[in-house]
C-alpha cells in the first residue's frame, strides 16, 4: 500500500521529461490557417496569386538559375547573357546561380555578385552517391551548407547575408533537415522541390510554418512546421510527349538540339502557361553546359530573353527579389515605378593559390579568390583551409 503514492509522482515525473524532449523536436505541421498566416512571414501554400491580385495586374517573374561551379568557361555564357540586357523598366536583368565548391572561381562569383545578379548555395562537395544526400542529417547540412555560405562571402569577398538561397545536388530533399539549418543560419529559401501536379495553374512561393499541399517528387519532403522558411517550388516543364521536367535539361522529348525554331517554341509554349495562367514564378533552370554544347537552344535561349525583355508586365530577376516581392506584393503598374535595386560594388585583390592539397582525394588543386591564400584545398569540416 505504501507505494501507491509513488505511481502518481512517477508518472507526472515520465509526462515532465517526455515534454521536454518534445520540445527538442520539431513539431508535426498543421493544415494551414488562413487567418493566422498572413504576409510578409507566412504563405499557405497554394495557386493563389499573393495579395489577391489580378493575373493582369501580376508581375510575371521569370527565374533563370545556372548550378554548379563557375569557372573561366561557363562566366563566358554568363557575360553573353547578361551584358547590356535590360526589362522593360530598363532595370539590370537578375539570374541566380547555385554554386557548388569544386572548382569554382571565387573572382568570377565576385565578378557575378559585382553584377547584380544572385549567388546561392549548392554544397561544398556536391559529392555521390544520392544517397548521402537523402539520408542526410541537419549535422550534414550545416557543414554542407550553412558552412558554405561563410566559405563563399570568404574567398569571393561578397556579403554573408547576401546569400539566401540553397538547392540541393540532384534536387535530393532531405526532409526536414535543410529547413532546420536553413533556420540555423538564416537562410531565406529553398529552391529544390519539383512539383508536377501543381503546374497550371502554377504553385507560388509559401513558407513552411504550415503543411504544404506540394506533391512529393524526391522523399523525404519536410513535414515539421519550419516558421518564415520559403519554398521556391521548381514548377515542371512539360515535354513534347507532355512528361515533367524539372531542369530544362533534364527534359527527354526535347526537339532537334539543331533546330533553334522549334526550341523557340518549345521554350514558348512553356512559359504561356504561366503568363496566360496565375503568372506563378516561371522556372528556366538549366546547367550551362547544356546551352554551351547546343548553340540552337543557347540562340533560342537568347531570343526568348529578348522576347521577355520587350514585354510590359515580364521581369528576368534574382530568386531572392521573387520572395521579396510575394512578401511584399504589388500591382505591376507600381512595381515598374520602383527604382532599381543598387548593389554596393565588393572589392577582388585577384590571387592564385596552389598547389592546395586535398585531404579527403590526395589531390593538388588551383583557387582563384579575392583574399589570402588558404593552408590546404578548402572541403566539408574545412570549408576556409585553415588546416
Ligand atoms: C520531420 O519532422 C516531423 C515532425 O517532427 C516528423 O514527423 C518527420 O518524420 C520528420 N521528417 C523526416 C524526414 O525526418
Ligand atoms: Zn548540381
């Protein structure tokens, strides 16, 4: 009998610590409140158009992002694209380029920053298999990531905050763990998760304070509630047999890699269901070698920037000024009013360094940065070479 006023203790003791480990966790998301979530910092996810906003009164944002690293090749495409090319509002065009460490050339990312134009994060090692990525863990992600970030304003001589964005290699999501590093280290968006349901109408940006009603392409998706974290969703292409594709690149039925006409239209036909739709975010994410190895697509690419470039309600911008604008959303005849963004200009002291040796590959690597030259080749756990 002398126990019984034992069990009551012990179990108000269990409830006690078992809330405290549940705080430690994170918690499951909710259906969305509509009431409760409300702009700048929270977005239900859905086709609705921020700020209830006509589609005519809509800016039609269109996203071109190059992944990968940037080097003495590919910056030759970039400047292509990119030099002298104004929208309408006679604003500099914006493009977003997810680096990935290996082989970058910080002086052409300062170069690129120097420009205008959006610098993001896609891993230190970008390494193999997928599987790494899938079954990463928040500890991964911040030494791939959220290390990252103080690695590139480090050898680009670029401000940390200026980096936002991230997208995972082989758009593998890893659940809920890019968002908690995102959180981490305040970080903006993700611009990973393909959706193939939500195309027409197309899918805008929402935060992950509550359940999101995107389509799964790559498990595990985030299911926690990550308040004021962004989802940039890749809404899919359709391909000539209508099959989606999330990176232009990656599209199968494409037509003739020669034939710029038909690429012109294929390119076309895409971007209309969005400009005649809900004018949701349109996506042309693509590598650079794809443009470089088909000059057809890479003219057709560019006959389509001149195209957007003459239309009166159609902006080429960075992914970041994307959420900016949903957070903050305004009718296009103000958003042309608007003066254009100025960027404070990030000096380079131009230095080679080399041969770096690499820990993790026994390999002697070249870096071409903006500061001092590091001890050994910059990698995960190392990411400014101090060691
Ligand atoms: C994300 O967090 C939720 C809530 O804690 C959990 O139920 C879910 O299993 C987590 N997802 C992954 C892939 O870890
Ligand atoms: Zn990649």
């Amino acid at each position: 009998m002398k126990w019984t006023w034992l069990l009551p203790l012990l179990l108000v003791a269990l409830a006690a610590s078992q809330d405290e480990s549940v705080e430690e966790e994170l918690s499951l998301a909710e259906n969305c409140d509509q009431e409760a979530c409300q702009l700048p910092n929270c977005r239900c996810s859905s086709t609705d158009i921020p700020g209830n906003l006509q589609a005519r009164d809509t800016p039609q944002f269109v996203l071109f992002t190059f992944d990968d690293a940037i080097n003495v090749l590919n910056i030759e495409t970039y400047r292509s694209l990119l030099d002298n090319r104004r929208n309408i509002n006679q604003c500099p065009v914006g493009t977003t380029y997810y680096v990935s460490h290996e082989y970058t050339n910080y002086q052409l990312v300062n170069e690129l920053y120097n420009k205008g134009q959006e610098i993001a994060l896609h891993s230190i090692s970008h390494r193999t298999p997928q599987t790494y990525w899938q079954e990463a863990d928040v500890e991964v992600m911040r030494r791939e990531f959220g290390d990252q970030r103080q690695q590139i304003a480090h050898f680009a001589n670029i401000p940390t905050d200026a980096v936002k964005g991230v997208r995972m290699p082989f758009l593998q999501m890893t659940g809920n763990a890019t968002f908690q590093m995102m959180t981490e280290f305040g970080l903006e968006y993700d611009c990973s998760w393909p959706t193939v349901t939500y195309i027409d109408p197309g899918l805008w940006p929402y935060t992950l304070d509550y359940a999101s009603i995107q389509d799964c392409v790559v498990p595990p998706c985030p299911s926690a509630s990550i308040p004021g974290k962004w989802v940039l969703p890749m809404v899919t292409w359709r391909d000539l047999n209508g099959s989606p594709c999330a990176m232009v690149d990656g599209c199968f039925a494409v037509p003739p890699l020669n034939d710029e006409d038909a690429w012109f239209q294929f390119i076309v036909s895409n971007f209309e269901r969005h400009y005649l739709g809900n004018r949701a975010p349109f996506g042309f994410f693509i590598h650079e070698w794809y443009l470089a190895t088909n000059q057809a697509v890479l003219r057709a690419t560019v006959r389509f920037m001149d195209m957007l470039n003459n239309l009166h309600d159609v902006f080429m911008v960075n992914s970041a000024d994307v959420i900016d604008w949903v957070k903050n959303p305004i009718p296009v005849d103000e958003y042309v009013k608007q003066p254009c963004k100025t960027i404070q200009s990030s000096q380079c002291s131009a230095t080679s360094c080399g041969p770096l040796h690499s820990v993790h590959n026994s390999m002697d690597y070249w870096m071409q940065i903006c500061t001092s030259c590091p001890q050994s080749y910059p990698w995960i756990d190392n990411p400014l070479g101090q060691n």
